[in-house]
C-alpha cells in the first residue's frame, strides 16, 4: 500500500491510499486533482471516504463518482452528495482489502466521523492509519462550528487513546500556524520546541509535515494537554474561573479563535 498527500486549494491535503492498481481517496475537495494523480499512475478509484459536510472535502465527489463509478462513504448525519453509503461510530468499511473502523468525533460539524486502521503496511512500514479529517490537526483542533467544547473534548479524547504509533492523516496543512499558538501556551516544552524546529525546515523546503503520529501530538497538541498543569497554568491568565475539564479545554480553543 502507498499513501500519497494530494494537495489541493491553498492547504487542504486530499489524501490517496492505492495498492495493486486500485485506490481510495479521503475527503476530495476538488476532483481534478484526483483525476490528475489517477491518470499519471494508472489507477482505479475504487472508493471515497468522507468524514464530514464541509465543502473543501466533498466538492470532488459528484465529478469523481461520474467519471469512476466508485462507492462513497460518510457519516450517517450530514447532507453529503448522494448516493452514500452511511456509517457511525462502531461500524466498519472495509477498501483496498484494509479495514477501517468509524470512529464518531462531534465538535467540527456534529456528524463528523473519522476512519481507523489498526495495521495498515504502506510506505514501507505497518502501524495503525487514522484519518480524521478537521477534528485533529498536528498541534491544534478543529473550529468548533456545529458541536460542543464537551463533544470536541471527548472526540479528542477517543482519538488520543489510539496506539502511538499510529499515523495521523489531516487533512490541512496548519502545522506552523498551530505550532506558533502552542508555543504560546507552552513555553517550555522541549519537545514542542524541537518538533518546531524539524516542521520549519520541512515547510522551508516545501515538504508537508504530515502524517503525524498520536505519540507526537501527546507530546506538544495543546489541545490533547488541555489537563497538563503547564496548560492549564496558561489558560488560566486568560480565564482565571475556568475550573473544569470542558472550561478549560473551552477557554484554550476559545484562546486559539483570536490568537494572532
Ligand atoms: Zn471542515
């Protein structure tokens, strides 16, 4: 299996999984670039995974189910272009041989789902797959436009308790701008500062910082720390009555929406 980051817009990552001449693409925002990388590696599209509403992720899929004929998946909750096949949380989709558990993660949109692979063997190594389109990115979260700070949190919480080794596919390229804001939460995280350091001289030349792994995000998301002391120490300069979890987690996206 090969995975390959197809992008798309100004930072939107169409992410292309293929083996033996058949592929699947997540949330393809635009579907020329899909017909683009189809055609020069002689592939089939066999399937589309979708895990929420937002136009950057479904615009291609009209186009790209007429030209290929492939299957679309989604969540069972949003208005998606129809025909969809319609899954949550618990159930699995099986493409390209590999099978992939929903996960419901609610805060982004309220439907959105996101798609696990325990093992997955591609790129030249087996560990788990996660693509989770605007829930998590390296180093921050999604904007909470449909759902709760609760939903976000608990979304986040159910992703974080994946192995560590699992490679996470986002679907932005945020990583600097989100590196930044964590930075400003915490100051003196060595591993924050250092993962900063290898993303500038990745984006220096071009190159995505993606995937990323739940072990790294552990290590300097912010949003994944919303319980650490350093975290919550900063929060509370902004909001000194923030008391609970969901208050603080609350206060830090909250924190994020203004930061400049
Ligand atoms: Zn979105």
């Amino acid at each position: 299996m090969n995975w390959t980051a197809l992008p798309a817009f100004s930072d939107n990552y169409i992410w292309m999984l293929d083996v033996q001449g058949l592929a699947l693409v997540v949330d393809p925002g635009d579907a020329e670039v899909v017909l683009a990388a189809l055609a020069e590696r002689q592939l089939t599209l066999q399937a589309i995974l979708l895990t929420h509403h937002h136009a950057d992720h479904t615009g291609g899929v009209a186009a790209l189910r007429q030209v290929t004929g492939c299957t679309v998946y989604g969540p069972a909750f949003e208005v998606l272009p129809e025909p969809v096949q319609r899954l949550s949380g618990g159930q699995c989709v099986t493409a390209l041989g590999a099978e992939f558990e929903v996960i419901d993660v609610p805060g982004h949109t309220a439907g959105h789902i996101a798609y696990y692979c325990k093992s997955l063997p591609a790129n030249g190594s087996a560990a788990g797959v996660l693509f989770c389109g605007d829930t998590l990115f390296s180093g921050g979260c999604g904007r909470l436009f449909e759902g709760t700070p609760a939903q976000m949190l608990a979304s986040l919480d159910a992703l974080a308790a994946l192995p560590s080794d699992t490679r996470v596919f986002c679907t932005h390229e945020y990583t600097l701008s989100n590196l930044r804001f964590a930075r400003a939460v915490e100051p003196d995280n060595t591993d924050l500062q250092a993962y900063e350091a290898h993303c500038q001289a990745l984006r220096a030349r071009l190159a995505n910082t993606l995937p990323s792994s739940i072990g790294q995000e552990l290590k300097i998301n912010p949003f994944l720390r919303s319980r650490s002391p350093a975290v919550r120490q900063s929060v509370l300069q902004i909001k000194p009555q923030a008391s609970s979890e969901v208050e603080y987690f609350a206060a830090l996206r909250e924190w994020k929406n203004t930061f400049q």
